[in-house]
C-alpha cells in the first residue's frame, strides 16, 4: 500500500502541471509544454465564459440573420425550402424544428419588407458585437492589442455580410451546381454516377465553407506582428470545423438516445437545446484560435532557439 504512495503523489502532480502550469516554468517547444500553454491561454481567456458570452449574440444574430436570408428570396426567385433543407444538414434536427417553426411563424405574421427591415438591423447589431468579442479574445490570445475601435467595427460588419454571402452561395450552388454538374456528366457520359458524387457534395459543402469563414477570421483578426501567414492558421481552422462537425452530429445522437430535455424543459426544450448547441460551437471557435496561438508561440521559440544554436 505505502509504495503505491509515491507512485500516486507522482501521477497527481504530473496532472497538477498540466492543469495549474506555472508560466514561466513552460517551455512551449516541447510536446508537454505546448499543452500547458494552451490549458494557460484557456484559462486566461476564460473560454467557458466567452462561449456562452458568444452563444448569447449567436442567439441573437441567428433568427434575424435567417429572417433576412428568407425575406430575400422571394428577390432572388427561390424557394423557402432550400433554407430549411440547408439548415438542418448544418444544425442538429432539434434546432431545426424549432427555427423552421419560428420562421414559418413570424413570415405568416408580418409583412415581408418589415422582416427585412428588422433581419438587417438585428443580423448587424448583434452579429458585430459577437464579433467584437472574438476579436478581443483572439488578440488576447496571441497577447497582442486589438485595432482601433472603428477599425474593429469595420471587420465585424465585413465579416458579417461575408457570412450572409457565403449562406447565400452555399444555397445557390444546390440549385444552379446541381444543373451545371449534371450537363458535365451527362456531356462526359457518366451521368449514372451523377447521384452518388452529388450525395458527397452536399455533404462537405456546408464543412468546406465553415472552415473557409474560420481560415479567413483566424488570419485576419489577430493584430499580430508580423502578421500571420495564412497557412499558420490552417490547423485551428481544420480542427474547429472537425469538431463542429462531430458537435452536429454527436449532439444530435445525445439527445435522442440520452438526454430527456423535453421533461425538464418542458416546451421550452428546444430553446434550451439551440442555446448548449451556440454555447458549444462558442467554445469551438475560441479553441480553435487559441490553438493557432500556441502553435505561434511554440514555432517562435523553435526558431529562436535554432537561431541561437546557430
């Protein structure tokens, strides 16, 4: 029993490092010290609360930003339904019902240039100031000081009406790619296997332009210098939207198979469940970034540390 102790105390301080690392013992070019870098930088940005900080204006911008997108449509001559079947490839089955039930409400009720008065300004207000704490917690982060407060209200607004952009791409090529690629099988005679590779387009479609929106926040937001290469923030972005993914579809297993939301909740389940969902793709997006930022760090000591042999 006694010399089960030693080996026990030893265990429970090596998790102790890990979990409560002291900053200037890490040395971040190891695999150990690049752990307890990025634990530090979670603590220190305080992910939790920034999730669910970025799950309230998630929730704020996510039916104005849907409103807007539908009231546009009947302009674009499209139809509703290819919202509705856009946005449950990207969101668990619960948050779709709820949004499809919402939307449908609130179109039957008002008049359609209202909605799109009230999309807009809605999507604006709440998206930027969602934004506006990324950006804090990105520059944060790399330990770095964010731009002038005009500049970031340009880049949260930017990123806004690029997100509103990629939607509306991400709804027209369903419509108009499906067209097109089928002409290309069918001139290049394999139009039979048209089906089986449309299937897997529709399937990395919504992925794809998820981790394009977080490339591009993840490079330029930072206010780093020198700036970031595009390339260094490649893996936070692949992670981000691998765990977004594995969120989608994990989240939507839990509660069917095991969580029994509709009796605690009651009616208001399904809210409660789009909130878990905002407040976990939160987390999501702030991991990804403070991953990037560690990889920053542990590739400036490496150089500096080759420098120094040199």
């Amino acid at each position: 029993m006694s010399e089960n102790k030693p080996s026990e105390a030893k265990w429970l301080n090596t998790i102790h490092s890990y979990i409560n690392p002291d900053e200037s013992e890490i040395d971040v070019t190891t695999l150990k010290g690049f752990f307890q870098d990025l634990i530090l930088r979670m603590r220190e940005v305080d992910i939790s609360g920034m999730g669910a900080q970025l799950a309230y204006f998630f929730l704020l911008s996510f039916f104005p930003l849907l409103l807007f997108i539908v009231a546009l449509l009947p302009y674009l001559n499209l139809n509703q339904q290819y919202v509705f079947d856009f946005i449950q490839t990207i969101v668990p089955a619960e948050v779709f019902m709820l949004t499809q039930g919402t939307i449908v409400e609130v179109l039957t009720t008002f008049n359609g240039g209202g909605i799109l008065s009230i999309g807009i300004i809605g999507t604006f207000w709440s998206a930027s100031r969602g934004m506006n704490a990324m950006i804090k917690t990105l520059n944060q982060a790399y330990g770095s000081e964010p731009k002038l407060g005009i500049v970031n209200r340009a880049w949260s607004l930017l990123f806004t009406i690029a997100l509103i952009l990629i939607f509306l791409i991400a709804l027209f090529i369903p419509i108009f790619g499906q067209q097109f690629i089928y002409q290309l099988f069918n001139f290049l005679g394999v139009e039979e296997s048209f089906v089986t590779f449309w299937k897997y387009v529709q399937w990395i479609l919504p992925p794809l332009l998820f981790f394009i929106v977080l490339l591009l926040l993840y490079w330029v937001i930072p206010h780093t210098e020198p700036r970031l290469h595009i390339f260094t923030v490649i893996p936070g972005a692949l992670f981000s939207t691998i765990s977004w993914v594995v969120l989608i579809y994990g989240f939507s297993f839990y509660v069917n198979n095991f969580g029994n939301f509709t009796s605690t909740y009651g009616s208001i389940a399904s809210v409660i469940i789009l909130m878990l969902w905002m407040y976990f793709t939160g987390m999501i997006l702030i991991f990804g970034g403070l991953l990037n930022a560690s990889m920053h760090k542990r590739r400036a000591a490496k150089k500096k540390l080759r420098s120094g042999i040199e």
